[in-house]
C-alpha cells in the first residue's frame, strides 16, 4: 500500500482535504473531504450542508444514504431528477453515472473511495469497525464489478480516519474483526487494505491517508474525540460529462 498524499485544498465554499494525485490522474474526478467547520450540518435536512456541497461541486445531483453500519451497498442509477437524494439504509453507493456526486459522513469511520477510470465507474464506502467486520469494502467493489469493472483497474483511497494509536477496542471488536484477543489497538485501514488486496486490488493503486480524525481534531471531527452529531462529509463524483 502507498502512502496516499492528502492536501488540503479550496472547492468552492468549502475547505476539503482529497488525494493529491487523483487530481492529476483523473480530469473531471470531484474527491474529498470536508474539513471541520461548524456551519456545515450533514444531518437528515436536505439543505445545510449538502446544499453547499452542491454548489461547492458544481455537480446537479447528490447521492447519499441512510447509514446502518452494515454492509448493504445502493446502486445510483438517475440521470433525471436534481438536489440531495437518499437512498435507503445502506453504507456504501456505487454508480456509473457522471454528474452525480456520492456522498457518505464519517467522524472517525473510514471513507474509501474507489475510482474504475476504464468505465468510469464510482464506489463510495463508509466503513467503521462494524462495517468493516461486515465486508462493506468487499461488497462495494462486488458492486462495481456487476457495473463492469474489473478489479484490476480499480483505484482505492482510504481516506482520513482515526489513527491505531488513538483506536483503543475491547473484546467486541477485536472479536468482530478476527484479531488476535487482547489486541487494544486496531487500524481499521490496514484491515480495509489487507481485505481489498485480497480481491486483487493492486498495491500500487491502493492508497491510504495518514491523516488522523482524532489527532488533528482542529481539522476533522472525531466521535473518540467527543464530537457528537458533527460528521464530516465525504464526496465522490464527476462532473457532469
Ligand atoms: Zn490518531
């Protein structure tokens, strides 16, 4: 796995860490992350935050969902209707569409972001610990293939999230996760890369932010860190083709 460079940068009104070299390598790829800021409320109100992700992305649609920590992913398959849709319970959306931007919010969770640039196919997860033991990462890229994608031509980014150092478990997830008992500290992205390598997502195409939610808490909100009903908002799209 690669370290994944994560800069921080300006889209429109909003403040976003995303990977530094999507941008390069995929032309119209609209990635990232929102950073802390608390006139931006990604709650169930279709305006807030999602109105100025919107506009912010200069993308009509925006998919997101209700999530359930399961591993269920929703397919967007829209090109008509505009403004915020939701699709149900699930954690994770995966389209073949351009000019719809998937979005999931995360405060410690990790986002994965997954980019098939032959198709042009888009994977977006939201992945905590429960998440994770479900197989969402799985069942995200078990989604683009039935879209078409090879897995071979898959790009992932597992995006900022909370740190092994500052991931303290108990029994419950060390259990749920199939790590060792007694095991007190957890990195849920090297449990997401190991998963997704084993699907045979190319190493060199696998990326992982070394940014931490709870260790940079004047960034990014962090539910360890007592943030409560604060998420940031992770995004996913292209612009409209
Ligand atoms: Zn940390």
């Amino acid at each position: 796995m690669t370290r994944g460079v994560e800069v921080e940068s300006q889209l429109g009104d909003l403040r976003v860490s995303r990977q530094l070299d999507w941008g390069a390598r995929f032309p119209g790829l609209v990635q990232g992350i929102t950073l802390r800021a608390p006139d931006l409320d990604f709650g169930s109100s279709p305006r807030g935050g999602w109105a100025t992700l919107q506009s912010s992305a200069g993308i009509p649609r925006v998919a997101c969902c209700r999530q359930v920590h399961g591993a269920a992913v929703a397919v967007y398959d829209d090109s008509h209707s505009s403004g915020v849709k939701v699709l149900g319970d699930a954690d994770a959306i995966v389209t073949a569409r351009e000019g719809v931007l998937l979005a999931v919010t995360v405060a410690d969770c990790v986002p994965v972001f997954v980019v098939e640039p032959v198709r042009r196919l888009l994977g977006l997860a939201h992945a905590g610990w429960r998440g994770t033991a479900a197989g969402i990462a799985e069942a995200t890229l078990g989604a683009m293939s039935r879209l078409g994608a090879e897995v071979a031509s898959l790009h992932v980014h597992l995006g900022a999230a909370i740190c092994r150092k500052c991931y303290k478990v108990g029994p419950e997830v060390t259990a749920a996760l199939g790590v060792p008992e007694g095991t007190r500290h957890v990195d849920l992205r090297d449990h997401i890369a190991r998963s997704v390598r084993a699907l045979g997502v190319d190493s060199g195409r696998l990326t992982a932010s070394q940014r931490c939610t709870r260790c940079d808490s004047g960034s990014f909100y962090s539910y360890r860190g007592g943030d409560r009903g604060q998420r940031m908002c992770a995004f996913l799209g292209w612009s409209a083709g």
